[in-house]
C-alpha cells in the first residue's frame, strides 16, 4: 500500500503543468515575436516566465527609456470576465505610488496579440 503524503510519480498519464487556469499550456513569445505585437517599444530579450505571464526587457522608444514588460497569456480575462479590469485597476493604482521601494508603472493595454501587459520601472 502506497504511502498517501508521498505525492505519485508522473506517468505518461500525467497532465502538463499548466500556466493559466484553462487547459493549455502557454509558451510565451520570442522576443522577436513579441516586438511584432508591441509598437512603441523595442523588445530585447525575455526576463523571466512563470504562471501568469512573461517579463521581458525592452525600451519604450519615444521616451528612450529602459522597462520590464510584463504580459500575460491570451484570453485569461475570458476565464474570469472581471480579471481585465483587475488587472487595469492595478495599474492605475501602481501608477500612482511613489515610493522607492515601489516599482513604477508607465503604461498598460492590449498588444496586437490581444495580450494584456503593463509596461514597468526597469530595475537591474
């Protein structure tokens, strides 16, 4: 009798992670991909990914200015209809903090790619 604290071993029965609440599991886009969906910034390389999205490293070019982007996989608002205006409510709120223990907002939306994103204060 198997031990029930010891969590099984994955079979080839065994799901894939996913990344979103839904049934898919999400690559996040090249850098190069990205820069196609995102006008106004020059995307340079992918930061980091985890459960709800991607950061990357860009340059918002009409203010040549470094950001973090972060965006998030395609149609995770669709699973929770009230998650985009969440997500907007908290970069407004972000937008207006100041704190040097607080990272800055500088913009949010939709890419072309109907990606939710915000773009933020980039810290090395």
């Amino acid at each position: 009798m198997a031990d029930e604290s010891t969590p099984a071993a994955p079979t080839s029965e065994t799901p894939p992670p996913r990344t979103t609440g839904g049934n898919f599991r999400w690559e996040p886009p090249t850098a190069e991909e990205l820069q196609a969906l995102m006008p106004g910034y020059t995307i340079e390389k992918i930061l980091g990914r985890g459960g709800m999205g991607a950061v990357y490293r860009g340059v918002q070019t009409n203010l040549d200015r470094p950001v973090a982007i972060k965006i998030l996989p395609p149609g995770v608002e669709k699973e929770d209809p009230s998650f985009a205006e969440r997500f907007k409510s908290e970069a407004r709120l972000m937008a207006r903090l100041t704190n040097p223990a607080v990272v800055g907002v500088y913009d949010f939306g939709t890419n072309l790619g109907g990606q939710l994103y915000f773009a933020m204060e980039y810290v090395d």
